[in-house]
C-alpha cells in the first residue's frame, strides 16, 4: 500500500490493461493512523495524534480552523494516466548560474533516464529553449541534442553541456520587474521507436541569495544581486477539504499579487503546495517560502506536550520532503525551504535536510563570481546534480534571521492594535516578523451567505468599568473563531469609534473601516524602519481555507475586504504616507532608482467639505531602497483643528504632475473618535462616471472614471490634475489615456435609494458612457466601493447574488472634491448570466447600479 501523503505514487499498469475493453480502477482508503480526538477545549492541533503521521496537521483545528472530522482521508491530489516508450524522463533539474553582472548566463540541466525495455535503448536526447514573442509565436533560443545508450532496466543520470545566454530577461519578483519565463522543452526520441517521452516547464533566469543582515539581526534577501523589502502573508492553503483546482489557484496568487505582495509563504501545519500553485507564484512574482511538515504545537512545543521526536516514520518524511524537492525545484518563484513551523525537525531529519539541500559552491558565495564557468565547473560538480543547492534551507522559522532567530516564541501579536503603535519603535524587536497578525470580518453579504440567521447576530458591545469595550460575539462566530476589535486596557474598540453598529450591515461596514486603517497602519509602520530596524514582515494570515472570521484579506467566497486595499497601498513600491506615531510625511522608495524632481501635495479636508490646510512640497528626492522622513504635519497642531479630518496625500513627478503615489487618511484628534461621521452619511456628494466595457466571451472587463464634481473649495488644488501613471504588473493600467467625456444629453434621474448611473452591458465593446449622480453637498465621497451581482427580479432575503471573484484596481476609496480615480474591473459570469456593478460609500449607502 503506497503510504505518505507528500510523495508522488507512480504504478505501471502495462501489462495489466485491457487495450481493447473497459477498464475499471477500485481504490480502498485508509483514514490516516493516528486521526487523534479533539479535547473539549480545542486547541493547537487537537491532541497532536495527527503528528504522528506525515501528513496535514490543520486537520485536527487550530485557533482559526474548526476540525476537518474525516482529516480528509482519501485520494486529494491529481490522478493521471500516461503513455511513455521504453525510456522515461524523469525529474529533470534546470538551474542558471550568473557572470559578469548577469550579462553571461548559462542554464544547466541534469535529468534521470529510465530504460524500462529488455534491451539496449540508443536515444537522442534534445533540449529545446524558447521565449514567446506574442500569441503562439515563440523564438527558439537554443536546440540541442545528445546522442546516448542507455542499458536495458537501468536508470541513469545525464547532465547536457551548459547553454549560454547572453543578457536574458531575467524573472523579478512582484514589484521589483517583469516575471520573464522560459519555456525548457526536454525529449528523448528512441532508435526503431520514435518520441519516447516529452516534459516541459517554464523557467526564470533569477538570483536568490539570503543572509542574516548585521545591521537589523533580520533576514536579508537579494534576488539578482538588488535587496528585497518582504511584505507578504502566511498562507495556509485554497480549501480546507482540498477541493483545488487551477482556477482558484491563480485567483488565489493573482489577490496576493494585487495587495504588492512579494512573498508568500506556506506554513509547515499546511501542504507541500502543488506544481499550480507554484505555476502561478512564477507568473505573478510572488517568492515562496516553503515550510516543511513540522510544527511546533503538534511535534514537542505544544500543550500538552508530545511527538517530541516527531513523526514516527523519519524516513517516510525524508522520502516525502527529497520528493516534493524535485517536484518544485525548478520554480523560480521558490525562495527558501524552512524545517518547520515555530519547531525544528527532529535531529536525524533536520540532518539529512541540510545535507541533501547544502548550497551547491556558486551560491555559497553572495558576491558576485567573476570566473567563467569553465573555472568553476573545474571545482565543483555541475549545480543541476544537486537535489537542490541552489536555495537556503532555514531549520525553522523562529531560527537564523526570522524572530529573535534562536526559536523563541517571538512572532505575533495576534490581535487588534492601535493604528499608531505599528509605527513605535519598542512594536517589535527583531529584523523580520514570520507572523503578526489581527482581525478579518468580511462583507455583510458573505454572513449571510455562510451562516443561518441566527449567525447574523452582531456582537454585544459590553462596557468594563476601566471604560473599555468586550465584545461577546454570538455562538456561531465563536465556533468561526472571530476575533474581537478590541482589547480591554490596551486597545479601544475600533469599531466603536464609529459609534455602536445597528445592525449587522452597519458592524461589518464600520469593520470594513477598522481593516483598512489596520493594515495599512501595520505595513507602513513596517515599512516606516526599513533596513534600519527590519527587514520583513509576513502577515498572519492572509487568507481564509474555509468561512473563518479572522485574520482574511478576503473570504472563502472570494470576496476582498478592505483590508486588502489597506495592504494594496501601503505595500506599493513607491509610496507616501503619515507616521502615525511622529506625523511626519515620508516617501518609501523599494526600487533600484533614486527618485528626483518629486513634489507632495498635502491637503485636509473637514466635514464642512472646506480645505482648512493645503501645502506643497516641492525639490523632493528619494534615494533608491530608502525610507525618507519629508516634514512633519502642521496639521492638527495649528489652531482650531477639527476632530475629525481628511488628509490627501499626493507623490508626483513635478515634471508633469504625474502622480507615482495616492494616499487617504481619515483621522481624528488625539484621544477623539470618528463618531462626527455618522451624520456625515447624510451627506449627498455629487459624482460623475464614465465606464468604458470590454467583452470577450464570458469575460467583462470595465474601465471607470469616477469625479467628485462638488464644487472645489480650494483653486489651489492640484486634484484637478489627476494625471496618474501607468503602473507595471498585472491588473495595473493606465487610465490617463482614456479621452475624457462630457455629460453630454445624459438624463440625470433618481429612484429611491437607487440612482441609476448607466446603462453598458452591451456587446458593443468599448462603447463610453457618462452619468452624473445628483447632489447639492460639497465635500469628500468617503469609502466608495464596487461589487458586481448577477440581475434577479426575485431576490430573496441572504440570498447572495454576488459574482465572484472580481479583480479590482482598487476598492475602498474616497474621493475629495475634483478629484478622479480610474478602476478597472474585471470579471467572468456564469453561463446565462446578466450582470450589474453596484457602487456603495459612506454617503451612499443606498446602492447605485450599473446593468
């Protein structure tokens, strides 16, 4: 009985087919050995039994996950057939080496042959390296072939002779350049039979080196010889019950890719990820770290202790961990392999895994080597003869650069904090948090969807005599494992500060709110000390493997909450924010170039919809990979200032005014609340949209121009301008070259609540259309966002009739008077589906559709 849940099984049924008749394949499966029991109080890992086995240890629940009650017993991964010749390929290793600044490049590849014939195979071995140039059309980079014998029933090894490039386009990670891939297409024809066997797999020329960085006591890493800033998330894994598919999957990494994400790491309590999901990690950028099957609750750190010696088949884990190394070795994307979570492995194991993933001599060295290649393959083996060698294996993620790097239970916290304390230097004491974490409620709609009636119950918002708030959330949060917004004597309730939710769509709206503040504050306090006091941080966690409510930059459905949009513009690659701590202005510069001639507009705005502070800074510059303190914020110290106040930030080229950073903050004074915005919602802001729709097949993608037309209260605005640049990467566009539009003959008309903007379903692609949204207010269109639902005459009550997912350019946004924000979004509907885009805010709290 093939056993190990984290190895590949490979029977061959040649001689046991029926070529001619119907074939039948029976399979008998066997709940893992120790499934364990689940003591009443729950816990990390249930009583541990699972850590016995080698497997998925989340399956006995953890404190964000209720039990999977089968432990997902049975076949979970792809089964395939496939047809072969006598001689198979088998795990072929491509690695590239680097000379002369990345201007010489040689790919290196080694493969296992297998002669499963009675006789002598003469093969003809061929490498075949091509690049796509646009549609189906690609250029053959290399071709070469190899002429070879390989005895009857043996298996050898064969090395090809380095390919040379030179100046390739090298793979980048997300936010640092283009992700350009190879496509490697290895064959091996048989003398007398013809094609054997293919394989073929996308490859980056990259770089990764890691090294404890003396500076910070954090890991450092370098990928192509430029230092990365990690900004990333934990995950877990799609689904807890392993239904996965290649489409969730990039739906998965795409989201992680729009937050300006650049790692992502795969928590060892999880899965050894699948090739998809590498595959899409390679497409978008994001670097993996990969964690192996140990943890420190389940294998000897846990309560009540046990498996201190962890799993007991130690060399059924060594098969499983060198398997899944071939599996995904050639991935550019993969950054490092780490031992365990919060644990290392057990001594023979953690042994054998720093032997086998011993760094092969060229990348020991983190300096660049100025021989040839000749010089070096003279005094090593070839680099694709290693299992590895070309990544660092860490022994656990507590160890060597991540925490206080000697396995102290140093990550965290995991909770709400006060947005300012992020920015503090005593928050955290070490170079690179593996995990900081927080809340995560999602969309009211996503309630409702997942959870009967009794479920829509709002916590109960209980007053402690130290004059802080408890939330007693209802039975059923509590089995989802929600986490409160407050913190009795250290953090208020960031909820109420909005003044107490009516209703569940009031609650999850003003969590909308406390998410965005959340995340952003945290990754730009992270970002505030770059390399002068850490060098990473990955958040806890990032997403959800069932309905849980918490820690989620968007849901099990798919549906993003604020959050995410918070971590969007915190994590952009160039960015300007406000130290909430100092209230100085500062511009992060994550890219290799310095910034010159820059420029920020700083303008508050009140709820009176006046501009009481408008400054700005001109002459700016921003040294490459730096965090530069600008000047600090007059505002709110100057006189008469209002409780509660807008604050626009603008990074732009003072050149031509275009705009390389956006940011809003909502504020309140020092001990205030933002209570004053709850009439605020009365407010009627007028907006004016243009859309423009693309339609191809089932695909729809839209392209808005959303104004804040109220009446500028200011001329000296630079709003007005709006000039916003193309960004690279995936999803990011360029709204500015879009002609813009009059309102024209347009009928401005209102139904109740509901205010029609226009309508642009049609197959007529590209058609534009300009609606204006009627108001008499002057002043900021607070938290505006779109969501696109499938049109139902008969809808029913916590019916949900959201289309998911949606990919956003942005979401969550605000606008102040003038002012225009370009969105793209992009969708597919189901079969028979009409859809519409509905937009919601603050002041609209209504719904205005687009069908």
């Amino acid at each position: 009985m093939p056993k190990g849940m984290f190895r590949r099984h490979s029977l061959d049924v040649t001689d046991i087919l029926h070529p001619d008749g119907q074939n039948l394949l029976a399979v008998l499966v066997h709940p893992p050995d120790h499934p364990g029991r689940i003591p009443p109080k729950g816990g990390q890992g249930g009583d541990h039994e699972i850590g016995k086995d080698v497997a998925t240890q989340y399956v006995q629940g953890w404190d964000w996950m209720a039990p999977i009650r089968d432990r997902n017993t049975g076949i979970w991964d792809e089964v395939s057939v496939s047809i072969t010749g006598p001689v198979k390929i088998i795990d072929p290793h491509l690695v590239s080496s680097f000379f002369d600044d990345y201007k010489r490049v040689y790919l290196h590849a080694t493969t296992e042959l297998e002669n499963r014939s009675a006789w002598v195979a003469e093969c003809s071995l061929n490498i075949q390296v091509t690049t796509g140039i646009e549609g189906n059309i690609c250029l053959v980079e290399h071709l070469q072939t190899q002429q070879l014998s390989i005895p009857a029933g043996s298996q050898v090894q064969y090395t090809f002779p380095e390919l040379f490039f030179y100046k390739p386009d090298l793979w980048w990670p997300n936010g640092m350049g283009k992700q350009s891939l190879y496509n490697v297409h290895i064959t091996v024809d048989v003398k007398g039979y013809g094609e054997s066997d293919a394989w073929s797999h996308l490859f980056g020329f990259r770089k990764i080196e890691s090294r404890i960085d003396s500076a910070t006591g954090g890991r450092l890493f370098k990928v192509n010889g430029q230092p990365i800033f990690i900004r990333g998330g934990n995950w877990i894994l799609s689904d807890g019950l392993l239904r996965l598919s290649k489409e969730r999957y990039e739906t998965d990494i795409k989201f992680h890719a729009d937050m300006n994400f650049n790692m992502i790491r795969c928590w060892g309590g999880g899965l050894a990820e699948r090739p998809e999901f590498y595959h899409y990690c390679d497409i978008y950028g994001l670097l993996v770290w990969e964690e192996f099957w140990i943890t420190g609750d389940v294998d000897g750190r846990g309560d009540p202790v046990s498996n201190p010696n962890g799993p007991q088949d130690h060399d059924l884990f060594l098969i499983c961990a060198r398997d899944t190394v071939k599996l995904l070795r050639n991935h550019p994307s993969l950054a490092l392999w780490v031992g365990g979570n919060e644990q290392v492995p057990p001594d023979d194991i953690n042994k054998a895994l720093k032997n086998d993933l011993r760094l092969h001599p060229y990348f020991e060295n983190s300096n660049e080597i100025s021989k040839s290649s000749e010089d070096l393959s003279a005094v090593s083996k070839d680099p694709s003869q290693y299992l590895d060698g070309t990544r660092v294996y860490i022994q656990g993620s507590l160890w060597d650069g991540f925490a206080d790097g000697k396995g102290g239970f140093t990550d965290g916290p995991y909770e709400i904090q006060n947005p300012e304390a992020f920015f503090k230097n005593d928050f955290y004491s070490h170079g690179f948090n593996p995990e900081v974490g927080s809340v995560g409620i999602p969309v009211a709609e996503t309630i409702r969807a997942t959870m009967p009636q009794q479920g829509w119950q709002i916590p109960l918002f209980k007053k402690l005599p130290n004059g802080y708030t408890e939330e007693v959330p209802n039975p059923i949060w509590e089995y989802h494992k929600y986490i409160p917004y407050s913190k009795p004597k250290k953090c208020v309730d960031q909820i109420e500060l909005y003044g107490t939710p009516k209703d569940l769509d009031d609650f999850c709206l003003k969590a909308q709110l406390a998410n965005y503040i959340q995340y952003r504050a945290l990754l730009e306090g992270w970002t505030s000390h770059m390399w002068s006091k850490y060098t990473g941080v990955l958040i806890w966690k990032t997403q959800n493997p069932w309905t849980g409510l918490r820690g989620q930059f968007y849901d099990h459905l798919l549906d993003q909450t604020a959050g995410f949009y918070g971590c969007r513009c915190a994590a952009e690659p160039i960015h300007v924010q406000l130290n909430l701590a100092t209230y100085f202005i500062e511009v992060v510069n994550t890219t290799s170039e310095e910034l010159s001639n820059i420029a920020i507009e700083a303008s508050v705005w009140d709820l009176e919809g006046t501009c009481p502070y408008y400054k700005v800074f001109e002459n700016l510059s921003a040294p490459a990979k730096k965090t530069v303190p600008i000047v600090e914020m007059k505002y709110p110290k100057s006189k008469n200032p209002k409780p509660v106040f807008f604050l626009l930030l603008k990074l732009y080229h003072a050149s031509d005014f275009g705009i390389l950073s956006r940011n809003f903050y909502w504020l309140h004074l020092f001990g205030g609340d933002y209570k004053l915005l709850e009439p605020y919602r009365r407010k009627k802001i007028p907006l004016k949209i243009t859309s423009k729709v693309f339609i191809k097949g089932s695909t729809y993608e839209i392209e808005m121009h959303v104004e804040n037309v109220a009446k500028k209260a200011d001329s000296r605005s630079l709003t007005c301008m709006n000039n916003f640049i193309a960004k690279q990467g995936n999803g990011d566009f360029d709204m500015a070259s879009l002609e813009p539009a009059t309102s024209g003959t347009d009928e401005k008309h209102e139904v109740g609540l509901f205010q029609r903007i226009f309508r642009c379903f049609t197959k007529e692609n590209g058609s534009l259309k300009v609606t204006e949204v009627n108001g008499a207010d002057v002043g900021v269109a607070f938290f505006l966002h779109f969501s696109v639902h499938a049109l139902k005459t008969d809808h029913k009550e916590g019916e949900d009739t959201r289309i998911l997912p949606v990919h956003y350019s942005d979401n969550y946004f605000s606008l102040v008077p003038g002012e225009v924000m370009p969105i793209k979004i992009t969708f597919t509907v189901p079969p028979g589906v009409t859809p519409r885009v509905t937009l919601h805010g603050w002041n609209y709290h209504g719904g205005h559709t687009v069908h």
